[in-house]
C-alpha cells in the first residue's frame, strides 16, 4: 500500500475534469485488491470518509472528498484475462478504458460501452453506467457486467455473478461480516428515458446492477468481468453538415426511425450504432483545429453503422441518399475511407468536450454543462427551449450529444465568475425544465456532488429516502463517498 500524506503529493487525487477539487488528510493507494478491507475495516471503526478515486474524468465532483481520505484504485490496472470464445474480458478497476479496447482490438474484439473521454477507468464507469456514443445500439454499461467483485463498507468481499442472487421478490440478501443482511428493494418510479442518476431498485432485481450506476456509495469494485463483442468486418463512419439544426434533427429522426423500425437487422437497412449531433456554436468552437468544416454548415450528425465488405457500399449509398433527403450538405460529407480517416472523425467527435474542460479550466471556472435526456415526443422542443434561454441570458454556448438518445450536453463557457453564477442557475432551471418533461437530471454521467440538489427534486422526498434506507443498510456509518447522491 503507498500512502500519500503530504497535500503536494496528492492534488491529483482530489480534482476532476470539470475543476471541481476537494480535500482529504491522505491518499492510499493499493498495489493488490487483499490491501483494501483492512483498509475500510479500520475507516468503517473509526468513522473515517473515503472517497474512491479513479481517473479523475468525472465532471460531477464524485471523486473529489469533503474530508477523510482517498482510496485511489491507479494501481489495480491489470488486464487479466480476454476470452475470445466466451466473449469475455476479466478486468480490474483501475484498467484504463483506451488500454483495454486496444488490448481487445488486438484479438479482433470491442466493448460497446463508448465514454467521450476513454481515459476513464473501467470501475468509475461501471460505478456511473456509462454509455457514451454507441448507446443508441447497444445501451449502457450495465448490459455487459456479468461479474463484479465488491468490497463492502464493512471490509467483507464479496463477488456476484449476474444471475446467481436476486431480489425475491422485494428483498435483497447479501454477505456481510459474520452473518448477512437484508436490502428492501422498492419499486422506484423512474424515468423512462436513459437514465444515470440514483440507485437501480426494481423487484427481482439482480444483486449485480445495485452496485453499477451507485457512484462508489455502496461498495469499492475491484475486478469485473465484462461481455465483448466480435469487432465488425466494416464499419461506415461519416460526419454529415447541415445548413440549419433543423435539418440535422430530421436526419436524425428518420434515420432512428429506421434503425428502430426492423426486429431483425436486414443486411442492408440503416442500423446505426452512433447518432451525434453538434449544433452551430460547436461548429465555430472547434474549426480552429477543424478548418475543414464547411463554412456553410449550421449544424453536423457524426453516425456509425456496422457492415460487411459486401454491404459497405450499398449502406453508404442509403446514408447519402438520407442526407440529401435532409437538406444536408452531401458534397462536404466527411466519410472515413481508411484507418486514418476513421481517427480522424474520432478525434473530431472527442474534441468539443476536451475544449470545453480546457477553456473553463484556463479561466479556473467550474465546468457547467447539462447531461439531460427527456422522451422522444418532447426533445425537440426541449431542445430550441433550452437554447433560445441559454441565448436571452447572453450566455456563450456549446450544445452537443447523443441525440439519437434525446440526451443533449449543452455546456456553457463564461469568461468570469459572474457569469458562471448566472449560468448555474440557468444550468438548474434547464435540468428541472427536463424533468417536468418526463427525463432527467443525468443520462450518463452521475449525480455525483454537483448534482444532489436537482437529484433530491428530481425524485422527491418518499424515493429518496427509499434510496437512503438501502445506503444506511450497506454502509450504516457512511464512509463511503460520503457527499454522493445525499
């Protein structure tokens, strides 16, 4: 175990990417997972915080302590096992999620999961159910958890295997030192839309998925067994311009409507993995490293299907024709015709939320950016609603996501303090006005420090305090993240 006790050894230990930093007395970092139960034995005794950090890619502040100390899982970073034919990668937490897809790549495989920053560690995802751009098709992470290995406040390990222990039908048992206990699961009513924010509670539930999406609250993941898919022999990554965001949304939503429309994917029938959209603003941020970018467009779709060497042409033919039904701008299409073409729309893709952090970290700002989803019927509306606000505040913007999931980031950059005051109350406003629509507060990152408040309105009191009975029976002195979600 190496301990840090010096505040100049341990700075990066208490900030994340969106400049939110915290304080805490040491940081230990453990070089095996046998290191860590004396570790919150001893804590869970004496009443001591800790606070779980990983990559620091977060930007709700869940990594960053009150006080207490900082578990740090950089160490843990081993990948231990991939398994072409089970289809399956056994992975410690603090394995780096760009280190594990190239290890994956390697062997011909991927894992679906896709978080804008693929620095993150494979535990804090897990501990936020991260999705990222390829959750149109294939969903979040909790789909591909079949095995996590837990610590538990107390110090007991425990390893649950998805399928082996549920809720029956309205209770959860589950090991602890010397005997265990009893988790009543409530039915929680939640919103029907992709979601991140609070514990998942539903009756029958798995053992597994109350830990995944529950931000290091309820136990320290040291290990997980993840489900990988075969790599796909073509993929068809494009970046279509558009002369007005109108257009881009109809593109969007006739090419949804036809992903959503076959049971059984036709060889040839837009199936996309990836619908991204970025608005103006974006556009203009971004052309001083993408002078490429059309001066006419207004608006652009990043989308991925997967495909065949005998089904790429055709695909691509259906795509364009799609485009040009759209308005789009179908002779500045960006189509990646080789590897270094498909790096280069990737980097395209992964530049607007890196030039967010970095523009709000050079003015030592808070980043504030929405993570909110609402259902099909009111996204469009939602969306011009929150951007004619961001634009009657006089607030610079950038509005980007993954529309294909009606969740929208819509990140402003104030140049000082004051408007940053003015931005977090619209910022609170935005993320209430989804929730009166029916969404939510997180689609994928978390609730975090940052968050509680609007997650507390989101849920009301009678769901919160469902969710805080099931925290007070796992971890009854509240060392855990303590800050998190409550």
């Amino acid at each position: 175990m190496i301990v840090k006790t010096s505040p100049d050894e341990f700075q990066d230990f208490i900030r994340d990417a969106s400049n939110f930093t915290g304080n805490c007395s040491a940081v230990y970092i453990p070089q095996t997972p046998d290191e860590i139960p004396a570790l919150l034995t001893g804590a869970n005794e004496k009443g001591i915080p800790v606070t779980i950090s990983g990559g620091g890619t977060g930007i709700t502040g869940g990594r960053c302590p009150n006080e207490g100390i900082v578990l740090s899982t950089g160490h843990l970073n081993k990948i231990i096992t991939i398994d072409n034919i089970q289809g399956i990668a056994r992975v410690q937490a603090g394995v780096i999620l760009h280190d594990l897809q190239c290890a994956l790549d390697q062997q011909g495989l991927f894992y679906p999961p896709d978080p804008t920053e693929t620095n993150c560690c494979i535990g804090g995802t897990i501990a936020t159910n991260a999705s990222g751009a390829r959750s149109f098709l294939y969903g979040p992470t909790r789909r591909f958890v079949k095995e996590l290995s837990v610590i538990l406040p107390d110090g007991t390990p425990v390893t649950l295997k998805r399928g082996e222990r549920t809720a029956s039908p309205g209770t959860l048992i589950l090991p602890r030192a010397g005997g265990t206990m009893q988790i009543p699961i409530p039915e929680i009513a939640y919103p029907a839309v992709k979601n991140a924010a609070g514990y998942y509670l539903h009756y029958g539930m798995d053992a597994i998925d109350l830990f995944i999406g529950a931000e290091g609250t309820l136990g320290v993941i040291t290990e997980a067994v993840l489900g990988v898919l075969p790599r796909p022999q073509c993929l068809i990554s494009c970046v279509a311009f558009f002369p007005d965001s109108n257009s881009a949304l109809e593109f969007i939503d006739f090419a949804r409507q036809s992903g959503n429309s076959v049971n059984n994917i036709e060889e040839t029938t837009l199936q996309p993995r990836a619908l991204e959209f970025f608005d103006e603003h974006s556009l203009n941020f971004l052309r001083t490293d993408f002078p490429n970018i059309p001066e006419t467009a207004r608006a652009a779709v990043w989308f991925e299907q997967e495909a065949t060497s005998d089904t790429e042409e055709s695909l691509l033919d259906l795509w364009m024709d799609l485009i040009i039904t759209t308005n789009g701008l179908a002779d500045d299409t960006w189509y990646a015709a080789d590897a270094a073409a498909m790096q280069d729309i990737h980097t395209f893709r992964h530049a607007i939320s890196a030039k967010v952090n970095e523009f709000v970290t050079s003015r030592g700002l808070r980043k504030i950016g929405t993570d909110t989803a609402v259902p099909h019927r009111n996204f469009a509306g939602y969306y011009h609603q929150i951007t004619e606000l961001a634009a009657e505040a006089g607030l610079y913007y950038v509005a980007y996501g993954h529309f294909g999931d009606f969740h929208v980031h819509l990140n402003f950059l104030p140049k000082n303090t004051g408007e940053l005051e003015v931005a977090q109350a619209l910022y609170d406003k935005i993320c209430m006005l989804a929730v009166s629509m029916g969404g939510t507060i997180s689609a994928e990152h978390g609730v975090g420090k940052a968050k509680k408040h609007l997650f507390h309105k989101m849920y009301g009191p009678g769901a919160i305090a469902q969710m805080q009975i099931v925290k007070s029976i796992l971890d009854p002195a509240n060392i855990l993240n303590r800050g998190n979600l409550f």
